[in-house]
C-alpha cells in the first residue's frame, strides 16, 4: 500500500466532505426549496442556505463550522494493515485543520482544553470492518453538535406528547419517529435527515441510526414493512409546519431511512439520529495497492449547481425595504420597537459568546463594555495569517438554548440588547427580554459561507484561554441579515411553533400499522 498516496486520498475526503455537499442531499435541499412558499421566512432561510451551498463550493470552505465528531467508517480486505490507515487518517485531520477546512472541534471532557488539531482521546472516530472485496471503502459523517444533540432514543412501551401510548409494534415505532421529528423542532437546523435504529441496545441501537445516514437519501428500503414507514415518515412530518430553522412552514423533513436489527426480550429501542440540512458524508473507494481514489460514492445523477440565479442574487430578505438596521450600541426604545416577524440587518461591532462564555460572565466581569451591545452565538472558524491577523473561514450560528440558564441575567447584568443564534430560546430569557428590553435574533442556521461574508473585520479577541470556538471575538459585521423570533413584548415564533406542531402531532394519534 502506497501510504502517503492514501494519505493524500484522506485529505481529499475530508476537504470534500467539509466544503461540498453530495448531490443526493442537493437535490433534496432543492425539493423542498421549490415546494416552499414565496415570501416567508422559511423561503428566505432556504435562498440563503442554498447561497451558502454554492460559496463553500466556489471557496472551497466549510459549509457549516461546525466540524462535528469527525466519523469514519472503514471496509478493508483482509490483510491490510489498519493501524497504518488510522495513522495516514489522523495526519489527514490535522492538515485539514490547519488549512481551515475543519474547525478545531476536540476539546478534553474534564479541562475544556480544545486540542487544536481535531485530535484528542477517541476523536476522530474510526471504525474498520474487514471484507471479501479488493479495495477499501471509506465513509465519512462530519455531523454537527446542534443536530447531534437533537438525536433521541426512545424505549417502548412510552406515553408521548400529543401521540399517547406507543406500543412495542410497528405503529408504536410509527409514533416515536414522528414524535423524534416534532422535538427536534428548528434545534438542529431543520429542514433534517434522520436515520432510525430499530432494536439492540442502547448504543448498538444508535450505531445502527447513525448506519442509516450512509445510505443515500434516494433509495428504496427493501424490507416492505420499513419502506412503508419511510414513506409514511416523509409525508407526514413535512405536516408538522415546523419548517426551516423551525419558522414555520412546509419543509420539515428532507430524508428518513429506517434499520432493524434483533433485540433482547426486555429491551425494545427506537433511536433516532437526526442531522441538519448541512448533510456532510461523503465516501470513496480506494486501490489497496496505490492508495488512490477509484470513485466517490453519492455522486451519481444531475448535481445541483444552486449558482447563476441565485448565488449572485442577495438574500430575498436584504432585497426587502422592510428591513431593519440596526448598529450597536442599540437603545431599549429601539429594541422595544421590534417584533417577532421583523427582518433586521445588522451593522458595526458584536461579539461572539457561546457556552464557555456564558458560564464564565455569570461570575466574572465582562472583558469589554457590553452596554446597547449585541452577542451573537457563534464558534466560527479562524485563520491566523503570517502578519498575526485573524480571517473568518466559517461563522453561522450554534444552537441558543443552551445558554438558557444564563442568557437572561446575563443581558440585564450587562445591558446587552440582542442576542443572536438559532433555534430560539426558553420562557427564563423570554421573561428577561420583557423585563430587560432586549431581543432575540434567529440566525440562519449552518449559513456559515454567508455570515462569514458579513464580517468585515475582526477586530479583537478575548478569553482566548476557551479555544477558538468558544473566545470572545470581536466582529465588524455589515448586512448581516436575522429575523426577529422572540421580542420584548413576551411574543416567541419559538413558542407559537411548538404549540401548533404539537397540536398537528396529535393528528398522528390513531393506529395506521395494523
Ligand atoms: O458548534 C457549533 O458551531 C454549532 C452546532 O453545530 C449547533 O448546531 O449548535
Ligand atoms: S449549526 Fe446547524 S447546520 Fe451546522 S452542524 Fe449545527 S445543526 Fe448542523
């Protein structure tokens, strides 16, 4: 085996993994584009995201920066040598890392301390299998932490929200798969993809979800029974209304793909894997003598470009005269005069804030004057060049609900008026934004090319001692385009979203597999 060759073929995988989507998920991205309605916030989510598909294309940059837990899944012939490989992988990852195709994502469970190059105790995940056949087959998922976090395993018998007992049969599996899609709400950057594992255990159960996100989202499952709950799945949750980021709308679902396997008398688990729009797995076959790339897997059919009338074209919201523009530091009557629905573009100075930030201004001061100022949840991906300067490489948002405990005394703590992120947040920050006079700005989830774009100039860093994804970064933004989700006037697009996707689970209610 020619090693560096291979090595070389590793890099190619990953670069391609991070910056290019297959185009099997292309073409569901498009489906649900051409099947949204015009005008919406979950039509302008989707122009975005396909804007952001198409310049991490032409840049070659990672589509969302968030990196994930980088996973491979290996198929070799019998006598190749596989601690070689794994070696060959994990020089791959860090001069990926180095080159600011991935973000550094490996942080030590205990310390907080991130690795710097993706590696660290069991990251990245590679699992080999041996087979019959003369070459390697080598997949990769790069699947996010918000949608990660979404994922859902379910034990039968259970009572469900909105759906009542779900039983140990096919329509009690019908009922967790459905419910799985109305908790993931907007959380994990719907429009999503799921896989479902059917039996084992609890983790065999989950490897087998997680198995399910390799197949492509074009294929037919041949087991009867699944291939009618796939279907069922994909028609019904996009009945949910929950939408694009969750903002209500027709694309809920873009993929189901569902897997048995046996389980144990006692045990019977539904685990459900949920991934983004951002569906970053890709896979090659390779030559076990020369190392090189025979064919890329998932990259049959028509690929979709998403260039020409769209990626020159500005966001349909930022075409708008409705917007709103807003520019640090901001006023309480200015931010008392929005409301959920409004379009707003951001202009001037924000900094960036996420979970070790959060934890860290609850009992610290602030490292800068964040009176009128905006915090936007983000752990972007950074470049320093030769000269010492900090590039933006990639910068969407992360998921806000989880500075839930924090977010509210922290913006009456320090004065902040906004708050960027995605997926919304709870009743704790709802309250303060009433009480405080701030808001909540829902970012384009995963838009990581777009907002990266916006960012004129970085113009500082604090608590670098957190990491890349987790410092304080000092933004110059320009245009920078969210929607208004949650106001100082108790409204949340959040709340309302839940409310009604809950009342259309109910629908879902009565036996459909006998
Ligand atoms: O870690 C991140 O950047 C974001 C994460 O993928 C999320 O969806 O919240
Ligand atoms: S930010 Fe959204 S698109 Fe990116 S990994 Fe997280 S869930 Fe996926």
């Amino acid at each position: 085996m020619n090693i560096a060759k291979f090595q070389e073929s590793m890099y190619k995988l990953v670069v391609e993994t991070s910056t290019k989507l297959p185009k099997d998920v292309r073409r569901a991205v498009l489906a649900a584009k051409q099947k949204e309605n015009a005008g919406t916030s979950a039509a302008m989510s989707l122009d975005t995201i396909t804007n952001n598909i198409k310049m991490a294309d032409d840049k070659v940059s990672p589509i969302c920066q968030d990196t994930g837990l980088p996973t491979f899944k290996i198929k070799t012939p019998v006598g190749v040598n596989q601690l070689e490989l794994k070696e060959a992988i994990r020089n791959a990852i860090v001069l990926a890392t180095k080159e600011g195709k991935l973000r550094p994502n490996s942080v030590n469970s205990l310390t907080g301390e991130n690795s710097g190059d993706n590696l660290g105790a069991g990251v990245p995940v590679i699992k080999f299998d041996q087979w019959e056949k003369d070459y390697i087959d080598v997949r990769l998922i790069l699947k996010g932490g918000g949608c990660e976090n979404k994922n859902i395993q379910y034990s039968l018998p259970c009572e469900l929200e909105g759906l009542g007992r779900a039983g140990r049969d096919l329509d009690g599996i019908r009922k967790c798969v459905m419910h799985s899609v109305y908790q993931a709400q907007g959380q994990g950057c719907s429009a999503g993809f799921i896989g479902v594992g059917i039996g084992g255990d609890r983790s065999s159960g989950y490897d087998l979800a997680k198995e399910q996100l390799f197949r492509s989202v074009e294929d037919v499952n041949p087991n009867e029974d699944l291939r009618r709950l796939e279907e069922y799945v994909m028609e019904n949750a996009n009945k949910l209304g929950i939408g694009t980021m969750g903002f209500g709308g027709e694309a809920t679902l873009l993929g189901c793909k569902v897997g048995v396997m046996n389980r144990i008398p006692a045990s019977f688990y539904v685990s459900v894997a949920y991934n983004c729009w951002a569906f970053r797995r890709l896979g090659v076959s390779v030559d076990a003598a020369s190392g090189e790339i025979n064919e890329w897997m998932y990259q049959d059919g028509e690929f979709i470009d998403f260039a020409a009338d769209e990626a020159e074209k500005e966001t349909a919201a930022s075409r708008s005269e409705d917007v709103i523009t807003l520019e640090a530091p901001i006023t309480e009557e200015k931010i008392r005069s929005l409301k959920v629905g409004d379009v707003v573009q951001i202009n001037g100075l924000m900094y960036t804030g996420r979970d070790a930030i959060h934890k860290y201004l609850s009992d610290h001061d602030a490292p800068v004057d964040l009176n009128g100022q905006v915090i936007y949840h983000c752990g972007p991906v950074m470049l320093k060049d030769e000269a010492g300067e900090w590039h933006v490489k990639a910068a969407g948002p992360t998921t806000s609900i989880r500075e839930e405990p924090y977010q509210g005394d922290i913006m009456k703590k320090f004065g902040i008026r906004a708050v960027i992120g995605k997926g919304g947040m709870g009743p704790k920050t709802l309250a303060a934004l009433e009480e405080h006079g701030g808001v909540y700005l829902n970012a384009i989830g995963g838009a990581a090319q777009y907002y990266a774009d916006c960012i004129k100039g970085v113009e500082g860093v604090d608590l670098m001692q957190f990491g890349i994804p987790e410092a304080m970064w000092h933004l110059r933004v320009e245009g920078f385009t969210a929607v208004v989700t949650m106001d100082s006037h108790g409204n949340s697009l959040h709340a309302d979203v839940d409310k009604s996707s809950l009342e259309k689970l109910a629908q879902f209610k009565e036996p459909v597999f006998k």
